[in-house]
C-alpha cells in the first residue's frame, strides 16, 4: 500500500467512527420552567441511561425564554409551565406544531420549618397569622406561570391587598422558593414540585392549595423548528410510563 493509499485509508476509517456521531446531532439542548428543577434531572438521567443520548438542560420562567427563543436562542425542546407561551411560539412558526400536555401543576403554600403559621388548602390559616411586617415570596407573575398562579390564588381567597405590601419577587419559582427555605421570607407560593424535593422539605413545611384558587396549570412541552434527534428522543421518552411516575412522585398530576 502506497503513502497516499494509506492515508486514504486512515482517513475512512476514522470518518466511519466520527460520521454517526455526528448525524446524531449532538445533545438535546433543552429549556425548562424552573418548577421542574428537581424532577428533570432525574428524568434525564434515566433517559441518558437507558438510550445513551445526551441531555442539556436549562431552568429559568418559561416566559423568560419563550422571549429568548424568539430572539433566536439555541433550543431545541422548550417545557413550559404555561402553555399559552408555547401557542404563542408555535403560532410565529418557530415549533413543529403545538406540541403535547406532559404534566399539570400544582402550588403550594410553603414556610421556614420552624414557622408557627398554621398551614391548610384554603389560606384560613394564613389569613388569621399573617402580619405587615412579614416577607411573602412569589414568582414574578410578569413572567412566571407560578407566581401567576400564586397571585390568582391570593386574590381568591381575599388575601391580595394584605400580602401585596409584603411581596418579595423571585425571578422564578425556584429562586422564591429560595426566599423561604433560607428565612429571607416567612412564608411564599411555590411549585409543589419544589416543596417536595428532599432539599427544600429537609428546611420547609408546605401545603399543596386547592386547585380551585387558581386557573390550571397546564403544562406544555414543544420541539423546536431545527430539533436535534436527541430531543425527539426525550420528548417521545416523556409521555413513557416510567417517566409519568417520576412526575407524579415530585406533585404534578396527568396532563
């Protein structure tokens, strides 16, 4: 075998291991409502396991990055904890299609472990314990679905005029959620799925809200024009058995 045929030669033989690695496409590059912080992870773990493709993931509000993909941002399946935002991106022909219903969420009252405010569904409790001078933390209803839904809750229940002059914002449900487990705020609304990962309960008590209080939570997952295999792969792996039972097991109730 001549130099140059043997060059040749090394050169197809790599690109037989390179070339499927590449059509491929890479990992899924996913963004994520911050609600499912702890639920996801898990998820994507099982998937990485069972299918051997990489997952990216991404938590913020979902209406922070339905800006951003609109913007262009280099996403290739988006879960929103709203799916309004996702009609919305579908409707400017950045998606598929309208993508699917992977889980409804539900809300919680949440407090430091030590508080003594009494904690039921209707807010009874926080209506007779609440004082001004307290902190309450929520989502930023301007963006995040959660802390929409938190508001729509307390005004329910006649409690929005109290806790208004109290409010502490969070970028997103998880950074509120942050507020209370670490004492900056005596109590807040938050994701259920997040008062029920080991870290916030080890500091918190929570009580899921009647769903009554606000309008569902209706959370949609969508694939972008452009996905990656990979992210067809995780969309398709999240409406498995398997996967329903991990987000039930973090608060969300089927879709």
């Amino acid at each position: 075998m001549t130099a140059v045929r043997r060059r040749r030669f090394i050169a197809a033989a790599a690109a037989a291991w390179v070339l499927p690695a590449c059509a491929d496409g890479g990992p899924a590059r996913v963004a994520a409502a911050s609600d499912l912080q702890f639920a996801l992870p898990e998820l994507a773990a099982l998937f990485e396991r069972t299918q051997g493709r990489q997952v990216l993931l991404n938590f913020g509000s979902s209406g922070n990055f339905a800006r951003q993909i609109r913007q262009g941002a280099p996403v290739d399946l988006f879960l929103s904890a709203d799916e309004g935002f996702v009609f919305q991106l579908a409707e400017a022909g950045l998606t598929r299609d309208a993508g699917a219903l992977y889980a409804r969420g539900r809300i919680a009252l949440l407090v430091p472990a030590a508080s003594t405010l009494v904690l039921d569904a209707g807010l009874d409790g926080l209506r007779r314990g609440w004082t001004p001078e307290q902190r309450f933390a929520i989502a930023n209803p301007e963006h995040a679905p959660y802390g929409r839904a938190a508001r729509e809750a307390l005004q329910q229940a006649g409690l929005w005029p109290r806790i208004e002059p109290s409010l502490v914002l969070g970028e997103n449900v998880s950074q509120a959620t942050q507020f209370v487990s670490s004492g900056a705020a005596q109590a807040g609304i938050t994701a259920a799925s997040l008062a029920l990962a080991p870290p916030v309960a080890a500091r918190t008590r929570h009580q899921v809200l009647d769903e009554s209080l606000h309008r569902p939570l209706r959370q949609r997952m969508v694939l972008l024009q452009g996905a990656r295999p990979a992210a067809q792969a995780f969309f398709d792996f999240l409406a498995t058995p398997p996967a329903r039972a991990v987000f039930a097991r973090f608060g969300f109730s089927a879709p």
